[in-house]
C-alpha cells in the first residue's frame, strides 16, 4: 500500500516585522519573544512557549545574517540567497537605517570615530536607548556619510541611490 504525498519546497524568507523592530531596538530574544507572547495573547494562547522563543531565534538569526547585506543595500536586493518582496527588502532598509532623533542629537558634532563609538553607553543612558542600538545609529551615520562626503551632485539623490532609503529619511540624513 502505497500513500501519496504532496511536497512543496519554498525558499522565500518571511520577516516578521515585529521581531524585526525587537531586534532593531537591541532586545534579547528572550524578551522579544515575551512580548509578542504578550501582545498576541488571543491568537497565541494555545502556542507552547518553546515554540514561540524558537521562532524568535530563528528571526533574529535570519537578521544578523541579512544585517551584512543592510550595510551595503543594493546588495540586498541583488542577492539570490534571501529571496523576499521588493517591499519587504524597502522595509527592511528603511527600519535599519532609520534613527532616534535623541540619540542623533547626541552624536551630533561630534566626531564619528571610533573612540566616541566607545561613549555611546552614555549616549544610551541619556536617551534611553539601548547600546546596541545605539551601535547601529552612529555605525549607519558614519557609514552614510563616508560613502557620500565626496560624491559630487546631489546629497539627497546620493544618500537615495546608494542606500536605497526613501526620500524623506535621506533627507534626515543630509540635514
């Protein structure tokens, strides 16, 4: 006797952008998966928890592996390894290389070296921001500004095409 089964194989990488601004705001995974316990309760009720903190983990791994594409995000969207929609590699970007007005407040003037990176656990405490955090502000805003300082034409159009971000946040960055 023989049973038939259907078998489909997909290789699209779901994001959950939930986890995504978990993992942004520099959360363990442990809490991430806490609060989407929390926030979901009706629709996860019956979930095991294991469950839930395994699935956390899952995201948060399949981000760090996508965070060396974010630095470089036209990589991302030539890359065949993470296959996802046009918009969710946008949203992706766009919640990466987006900031906290508080924490680019206290970056500004100084010097985006590598000794004042070590002082953002002031700049954490200050604004009540997690380090991690923190980290990949002031690594975006050093990153942003070393690719664009001596790229004549636009600034705006340059931070756009280069990082892919939207109008509105490039224009935050060129400010």
């Amino acid at each position: 006797m023989f049973t038939e089964v259907d078998v489909f194989i997909g290789n699209n990488t779901l994001i959950d952008p939930k986890i995504y601004d978990y993992w942004l705001d520099g959360y363990p995974a442990q809490h991430a998966a806490k609060e989407v316990r929390e926030k979901d309760f009706l629709s996860l009720n019956n979930v095991h928890e294991d469950l839930i903190i395994s699935y956390v983990l899952d995201q948060y791994r399949t981000f760090q592996m996508l965070e060396k594409l974010l630095h470089i995000p036209i990589q991302l969207s030539e890359q065949w390894t993470f296959q996802m929609t046009p918009v969710t590699q946008q949203m992706l970007i766009e919640k990466y290389y987006d900031f906290k007005d508080a924490v680019v407040r206290e970056i500004l003037g100084k010097k985006l070296s590598a000794r004042n990176r070590k002082e953002l656990d002031e700049v954490s405490e200050r604004t009540d921001v997690s380090i991690k955090s923190c980290r990949r502000q002031f690594d975006n805003i050093k990153r942003v500004y070393k690719m664009v300082e001596d790229i004549p034409g636009n600034l705006c159009q340059n931070i756009q095409s280069h990082f892919l971000l939207p109008p509105d946040l490039a224009k935050k960055y060129a400010a």
